[in-house]
C-alpha cells in the first residue's frame, strides 16, 4: 500500500530541494545588482554557483519564481533583502590569527614604532564575524599591556548586519581557535559553563576596544577619519579591477602618513595606481611620517 502521505513529502522534496535553473536573463539581473549594489564581479562561469546559492535562499524564503523573489529583493526597504542576498553570494569565512604574518608585523613594527600621547586608531573593513578585529585586540592587549596609553580602538566594519550582529556579541566556539587556547589567550576570555561550555566570550575589556559599525566599501566612505593602520583582507577578490583601484585609492586617503594598509596574501595590488608603496607581501606603506 502507497503511503500518500509519504509519497506526496517526498515529492515535495524533490521539487524544492531541485537546483534552480537561472535563465540567462535572470543571471544577468542578480549579476547587474550584484555589482550596483556590493561591487560584486559575478564573472561568466558562475551561473551554476550564483544559481545554487539563490536557490536555497528563494527556498528559504519560500519563493519558487525568480521574479517574485527578485521582486521582494527590490521591494524590500529596509535593506535585509539585500545583506540576505549578499551573505548567499559571497562567503563570511575568517578565522582569529588568518594570516599570521600580519600580526607579527603589528607587533614588531606598528606597535614598537608608536608613541604616545593617543591610541592607535586600526580600522578593520570587511570584518566579518568579528575574529580579525578580535584578535587586534587580543594582541595589543598581550603585547602593549593593558596601561599602554597607545592600545588601539578600532573600528570593524561589514556589509553585513548579519555578521555584525555575531560580532558585536564576541562569543565564539573553541574550535574557532584553530591553534587552541593558549594561557596567554585563555586570560582574555570567558569561559561558558552550563549550556555555554565549550564556548568562550571576549571579555568585556576586549569587547569595550571595538566599534562595529555597517560601512559598504564601495559606496563613498563616511566620515571616520585618519588610521594608522587599515586591515582590508579578503574582500577586494569579489571586486573588478576598477573598483578596488578606487577602493585602494579610498583607503589610502583614511591612512596616516607612514599608516599601512594590509591585504588579502592573495590579493596584489600590482599594476594599480595607489601611491602607496609595498614593504612586504600584502603589507603597504603610506609615505610620509616615519620610516
Ligand atoms: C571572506 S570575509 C573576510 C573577513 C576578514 N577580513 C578576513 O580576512 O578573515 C569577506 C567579508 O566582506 C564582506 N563584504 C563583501 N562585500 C562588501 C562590501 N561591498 N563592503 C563591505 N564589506 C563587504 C562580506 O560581508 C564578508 O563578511
């Protein structure tokens, strides 16, 4: 005997959970919004990427027409359409420490070369959920101590309401931590008990040297001012050419003089014009101020 039941869920299944097939058309308007909206490059070759990844979202979202969701997407005021479609289209991968070499270089030559009276201002654009800018904090803490009149505030900023959200909230698995939780880390932060074991939280003094604030790189920047120091790391790879020239170009005037701006390892700025000279691998120097 047919379980109708049964048989109608799987059918039902099989409907949704099918790969949305995005007509040529409707590739090229996500595309068109896509680059308006986030400076996103949806290159040829990504159809079938860009399809399965709105699919599940127009699932989510309970949509099966594509000009119905692209509808709600252009209808919808406040704005979470779009952090919706973004967070599909891209990735929010991060990780404390990614790229380590950067670190090093804060600690050996940022932080050596400052001296007081103010806090070193970093900004950290395109942030994610909050692990760069963390461990930012982390290390100036460890390394400056905690009566340093120079520690940083620093400014972290995303696209994404979504991963400010998780940011701001500064609690994350232990297995975040690729390296494991060393003593020195383990000072820094709130361990969870109950239903929060196996997680950790900033504690609030680390928490208290982050601004999380929402800031689209390719929109014309607010007023933020001057850092010495500008993490934009993984992010450019998602832009054309053109627009992380500007980007670039846009950074470099947020710098101090003798500021640096750190990359993405795999994102050379190589052929731009930037007037910013490059010191070591993914790390760029404003000219002036000290050498
Ligand atoms: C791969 S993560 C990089 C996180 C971190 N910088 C790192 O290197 O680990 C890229 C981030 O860029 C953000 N993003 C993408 N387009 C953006 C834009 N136009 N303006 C600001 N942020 C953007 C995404 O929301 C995502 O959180």
């Amino acid at each position: 005997m047919i379980d109708i039941a049964a048989a109608s869920a799987l059918a039902e299944t099989q409907i949704v959970s099918q790969p949305l097939a995005l007509k040529p058309k409707e590739f090229a308007t996500i595309s068109a919004l896509a680059r308006e909206e986030f400076g996103l490059e949806l290159g040829k070759g990504k159809e079938q990427l860009v399809a399965a990844r709105v699919g599940k979202l127009m699932r989510k979202l309970g949509f099966t027409i594509f000009r119905d969701y692209y509808q709600h997407v252009q209808g919808d005021r406040t704005g979470e359409a779009l952090v919706e479609l973004i967070d599909a289209l891209t990735t929010n991968h991060t990780s404390f420490f990614r790229e380590r070499a950067h670190f090093d270089f804060l600690v050996h030559r940022v932080f050596a070369e400052q001296q007081a009276p103010g806090p070193i201002r970093i900004w950290s654009a395109a942030s994610s959920t909050g692990e760069e800018p963390y461990t930012i904090a982390l290390t100036a803490r460890e390394h400056l101590g905690v009566q340093s009149p120079v520690l940083p505030r620093i400014l972290a900023t995303d696209i994404s309401t979504r991963v400010l959200e998780t940011a701001r909230k500064g609690i994350y698995k232990a297995n975040r931590f690729e390296n494991g939780l060393s003593p020195w880390l383990r000072k820094h932060l709130l361990r969870g008990e109950g239903r929060w074991e196996g997680w950790y939280r900033m504690r609030p003094e680390i928490l208290g040297m982050v601004e999380f604030r929402r800031v689209n790189l390719i929109e014309p920047l607010p007023d933020i001012g001057r850092f010495t120091l500008i993490f934009c790391r993984n992010v450019m790879i998602y832009f054309s050419r053109e627009t992380r020239e500007q980007l670039v170009n846009r950074l470099a005037a947020c710098l101090e003089p003798g500021g640096y701006l750190f990359v993405g390892h795999s994102e050379s700025l190589t052929g731009m014009q930037h007037g910013l000279q490059q010191i070591q691998p993914a790390i760029y120097q404003k000219r002036g101020g000290k050498k």
